[in-house]
C-alpha cells in the first residue's frame, strides 16, 4: 500500500467514524454537563448537577444528603449482565462444541440457525417472550402439565428478564466460542483422555484453557449490550426494576431531564470502556507470557 | 520362542465405517515385552486398530483383551495403555513439566512423586534442561522425545505409537529408531508401533503383523516375513521380488513343484497351494546368481538394463520370455563386469524361492 493511500484512503472510515461514533459522544458529554431546559431539552453550560445528581439529593434545606438509589441501579445493571453473560457462556460452550463436532456441512447449516434470530426484530423476538411467558402461555401450559396447580407467574420476575437477555445476546456467545473450539486439534482432547483424564478434566484443563480467548470474547460481546439493555426490562421485567437503559431512555422521554439521562450514558460509556481496557490488558499479558 | 503371556488380544475384531468395512475379522495376539509392529500401505487399517485398543474407536463385532481383561467397553481414560501420536498432541498451553506430569495427576499420584518421575522421565529422553519450555519452543525431535516420555511416565501396560516417525527428517528417524528400541528394553514395555515404512518395521520389531486390505496378512519376525512370505501380497509389499507365473504339477507337505516359463520345474516351499494349477513362483533379485554365483539348475539370459550402486548392482534380465530383477553385490576387483547385451547363466537355490497360491 502506497503512503498516500494509507492516509488519503482511510479518510471515509475516518469521517465515518468521527460523524457516528466521536461526535455523539462528544456531544452526549456536553449535554450531560448542559443545564436543564425549563420545557424539556436542555442549554449549553458547564454544570455539574447532573452527575452530583447521581450520588446524591438535594434535601429540604438546599443540604446534600447522600442517596444510593442510582447506585443500586447501576450494580443491579451490572449485576444482571454478569448473570446474562454467565448463563450464555454455560450454555454456549457446550452447543459450539457439539457443533464443532458436527460434519462441514451440518455446522455450516447449525452455525446460520444461531444467527437466524437476528434476522427478525428484536421488538418481535421480547415479544414472542412475552406470549410464551405471559397468562396461559407456553411456560404455563408446560408448568400445569407436569402437575404444578398454583402457576406462581413467569412474567415480570428476575427470571423472565434474565431469560429474554440470554435468548437475545446468546448468538454473540456461540460464535466467537464456536470459532475458538472449532480450531482445536481434537488429537488434544484424546490425548486428554489418553491420559486418564476424564470428560470433566479434558474440559476443565485443556479445552476451557485453549479456547479462552473466544470465551473471553464471546462474555465481552454479551456482557456489554447487556449493560445498555432497554427492552428485556421494560417488557419481560415490567419495568418493576429499573436498570441502566431504562434510567437513561426515561430521563430522556418522560422526565425530560436530558442532562441527568446524558450523565447516566456517561457512566455507562465509562463502564464499557472500563471492560474493554480490562481485557487489553489481559490480552497484552498473555502475548507477553507466551514471548 | 518361549512361552509368554499376551499383552494384547484381538479376538475376531471387524471394524465397520458405515458400509465401509476397514478391519475384517482380525485375530493375533501381542505379547508381553515385545516390540510389535503394525506395517501396511496406506489405508489398510492400521490406525484404525491402534485406535480401538486404545478407546477412541470401538471394535464393531469382536473382543480386545489386555493382559487377560477384556476391555471392550471401558473408556478410554480407563484403560492402562498410552499412545505417542502422530504428531504429538502435546498440550501447548502447558510447559514439558506439566505436559508429562498431566497423566500422573489424573492417576492421582501426589506431588512428590510425580515431581521425582516427571524429572526423572525428562532425563531418560535428555530433555531435562527444557523442563520450563512450551512444545512451540521445541524442534520436531524434540518435540518427539516429550511425546514419548508423557506417555512413558504412567507407566502404561502397552505403550501405542502411530507412525512417530514420520514427521521427522531423515537422518533424526535413524538415531530416533535406535533410541526407541532402546526406551523399549530399558522400560520393559510393551510397544505397538505403527509404520509403513518396512525398512523401519523390519529394523526395529521382534515380530511384524502385515496388513493389507483390512486383513492381517502374516504375522512373524522380520526375517520370517521377509524370507519367508505366506502370500503374494506379502511377498510384494515387502522388499522387491520377481513373480512367475506358473503351473503346479504336484504338491508335497510344504513344498510344491512348479513349472514356469524359465522351463525348469523348480520345488520350493509352498504356501496357499491346494493342488496341481495356476500359481506364482516368488524370488527375491538378491537370490538369483549370474554366471559363477549361478545356484542349482541353471539356464542362459541376457543383460538388457544395468543400473550401478555402489554395493550393488541391479541388472533385468531375460530369460525365456519372461524378465527378471537381479540384484548382485559387487566383487572387490572390477573383473567379471557384465555388461548390457551379455550373455549370462542364471540361476538359484530352490531353498531360497517361495511357491504362492493364487
Ligand atoms: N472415521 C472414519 N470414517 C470413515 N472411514 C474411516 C474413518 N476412519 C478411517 N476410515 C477408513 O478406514 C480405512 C483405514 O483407515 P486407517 O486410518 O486405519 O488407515 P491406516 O492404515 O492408518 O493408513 P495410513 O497409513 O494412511 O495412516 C481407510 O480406508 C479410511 O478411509
Ligand atoms: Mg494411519
């Protein structure tokens, strides 16, 4: 590639990059730091209530009293996208590995059906959750057939939520998992075996160990839309516990707050890129060990 | 040979790849101590079989017994018996330490001692100053040495190993077919060592079994394998020989007499001949004698091609219609040289030449 190229030619991405990415951060950070317009949007200023808002209220006398009720929506965000992102990497390990024992053909065809799911909306596929899910729907059906009387109500539970972000990020999971196990040599895996090591140890020491970057990359990819996640909450959570995404679209819909919402994507934004950093460095280590 | 035990049992094993059959029935034994070697062309089921002793294939009809038990059905992970693969499977995330010391904690040994044999397992291979490295950081020989000694160190029953050889550059596969031969007394294991290479099997083996087509063709020490074929596909397989078709006039115990186009009824040992017909008379270039070194009953040839190699010299010759491979070791004078064109007697020790069924 000649120099010119290199940098003439790299200007589409570039602007690209600057229209959809840099500016509306930039332009999220000003907001968040902008003052609340008496009818909703906001003005430009440089104030920092927004972000004081997180941690603490103003109470009667203008005094400020702290109040953790953001921060628990924040660990509870976190604390759901783990679960979400542990339940897919569970479940993912072993549906990529069976795949990848599957002839060429069958695992060209399998590896479309995972991906098939994002060929519909994601409206459609919470929704679809939420007949399955809901008032004599599928899960009830099942529950009352194997003899259960009282059907205690999927719907709007902790579960449902953590169903519908499973169902909805697993496909980030198996696909970068798949490309991990795929490459291994399965001469590895009998020489596990060879060596009187049983499944679970051929497993734990040589199959998680050698695949561990797609692990890693596949919990990455769930766990970070996990965080920002809007509908699994709002439709199959009933919106009874607040999380993250649906804090940020509140402030900026019904309580017209845009400066506290902009802050809240901050925080959020600075989380993502807390992962992100984290794993660089794993990542860095890793080469270095392996140098 | 006296009377030992079998390490190994492969009783009436046949091996299915859906309407493919890749093993036919296969009956042998292994004994115990031995240096076994599988030898076949490629294809004829030889990783197949190493495969269902180990566990990773199970045997479609048939029983494997190892040392009096029958295995058939335990896993492989239960099974006394370790492989070297073919190219090496060493665990790469693990160091030389840790990929020997795998097994050991598998089998639950503590830490001293696996500490004491995964030390003691990387001097008996001369490795012992890389026991930190990664396999990535190791030549192929090296890497071959570790392979062996991660296999060794259990102290499996039966020790497998599919063609470890032949990922190595020519001069290594020398010195690494002395050094087996020398793990192999010095542990006392049983070894079953898979090749197709028959200069390796025929080297290295205390007795050869000769696949060929999902069969076992024969089985016996290199030299009896060698001198001494039981089938044409043996006889051919196995170093170079000359085949002449034939007709058996009669047959006598162990020995037939037959006629073939060379035009002398020649009376050699027999196997596969039922009675008087078509069969092949076997005879190795290296048997056949020109002109003084012209054995029994002799007639006259000509020289048509002369290939020189130093010890020998390889000539074809033909002799009543039919042409014959002759290989002769070079005299220490250059008298007596033959040239394409001569006239030669030719002839040989009916002793030496096998009569072979069709
Ligand atoms: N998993 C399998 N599915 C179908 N056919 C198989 C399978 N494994 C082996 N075969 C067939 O069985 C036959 C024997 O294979 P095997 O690998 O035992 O040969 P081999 O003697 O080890 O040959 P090579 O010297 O080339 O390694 C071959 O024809 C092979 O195509
Ligand atoms: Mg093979």
């Amino acid at each position: 590639m000649s120099k010119g190229f290199r940098i003439w030619g790299l200007v589409p991405a570039w602007a690209l990059m600057l229209l959809t990415l840099i500016l509306p951060i930039f332009i999220v950070a000003g907001v968040s730091v902008g003052e609340r317009g008496a009818y909703g949007g906001f003005e430009w200023s440089f104030d920092l209530t927004a972000y004081r808002q997180i941690l603490f209220t103003l109470g009667w006398t203008d005094e400020l009293e702290f109040d953790p009720k953001y921060l628990i929506i924040i660990a509870r965000t976190l604390g759901y996208a783990a679960g979400a992102t542990a339940i897919s990497l569970l479940l993912a390990l072993p549906v990529a590995y069976w795949i990848s024992l599957q002839s060429a053909r069958d695992k060209a065809l399998l590896i479309y059906l995972v991906t098939l799911p994002f060929w519909v909306s994601m409206i459609v596929r919470v929704y679809a959750w939420l007949i399955i899910l809901g008032n004599d729907g599928m899960a009830e059906t099942v529950y009352r057939f194997f003899g259960g009387s009282d059907v205690p109500g999927f719907l709007f539970t902790p579960g449902a939520m953590l169903v519908g972000m499973v169902y909805s990020y697993i496909p980030l999971m198996i696909l970068p998992v798949y490309a991990a196990v795929e490459k291994l040599d399965p001469a590895l895996i009998e020489a596990s075996h060879d060596l009187y090591g049983s499944r679970w140890t051929a497993l734990r020491r040589v199959i998680i160990p050698l695949a561990s970057p797609g692990l890693v990359g596949g919990s990455i990819l769930v766990f970070v839309p996990c965080l920002g996640t809007v509908l699994e909450p709002m439709l199959l959570g009933g919106g009874r516990q607040l999380m993250m995404g649906t804090l940020i679209q509140n402030q900026f819909g019904g309580a017209r707050d845009w400066p506290f919402g902009a802050a809240i994507a901050m925080v959020l934004l600075v989380l993502v890129v807390l992962v992100l950093i984290l794993n660089a460095r794993r990542a860095t280590r890793q080469l270095e060990v392996q140098a | 040979m006296q009377k030992r035990l079998s390490a190994i049992e492969i009783i009436g094993v046949s091996k299915q790849f859906g309407d493919f059959t890749a093993l036919h029935q296969v009956d042998f034994r292994i004994l115990q101590n031995e240096f076994f070697t599988l030898l076949g062309p490629s294809g004829c089921g030889k990783t197949t079989l190493l495969r269902m002793i180990a566990g990773f294939e199970s045997p479609s009809r048939g029983t494997i017994l190892l040392n009096g038990k029958d295995i058939s059905d335990s896993p492989a992970h239960k099974r006394r018996v370790n492989t070297v693969f073919q190219n090496y499977a060493l665990f790469p995330h693990m160091t030389l330490s840790q990929n020997i010391a795998f097994g050991l904690e598998n089998l639950g040994w503590e830490r001293g001692k696996i500490r004491a044999r995964v030390g003691e397992m990387l001097e008996m291979v001369h490795m012992s100053q890389f026991a930190a490295r990664k396999p990535d950081q190791l030549s192929g020989g090296q890497r071959q040495r570790i392979a062996l000694a991660r296999a060794l160190a259990p102290g499996p029953e039966v020790l497998l190993l599919d063609e470890p050889l032949s990922a190595l550059d020519l001069k290594l596969r020398q010195s690494m077919r002395d050094e087996l031969r020398r793990l192999q007394r010095e542990t006392g294991i049983t070894f079953v060592f898979v090749t197709h290479d028959q200069e390796e099997a025929l080297d290295m083996s205390d007795r050869i079994a000769v696949m060929g087509n999902g069969h076992v063709q024969q089985i016996g020490a290199p030299d009896e394998i060698y001198e001494a074929p039981q089938n044409r596909f043996v006889a051919d397989f196995i170093g170079e020989t000359n085949f002449l078709d034939g007709e058996v006039v009669s047959v006598e115990g162990g020995h037939a007499t037959i006629r073939t186009a060379l035009g002398i009824d020649i009376t050699a040992a027999q196997s596969g001949v039922q009675g008087p017909g078509p069969a092949v008379l076997s005879i190795r270039p290296e048997k056949i004698g020109l002109d003084a070194r012209a054995e029994g009953e002799t007639r006259s040839g000509r020289i048509v091609s002369r290939n020189y190699m130093g010890g020998f010299t390889h000539y074809t010759v033909e002799a009543g219609g039919v042409s014959l491979r002759v290989s002769q070791r070079n005299a220490q004078s250059r008298q007596g040289r033959l040239d394409v064109g001569d006239e030669v007697r030719l002839g040989f020790a009916a002793e030496n030449a096998r009569v072979l069924g069709q």
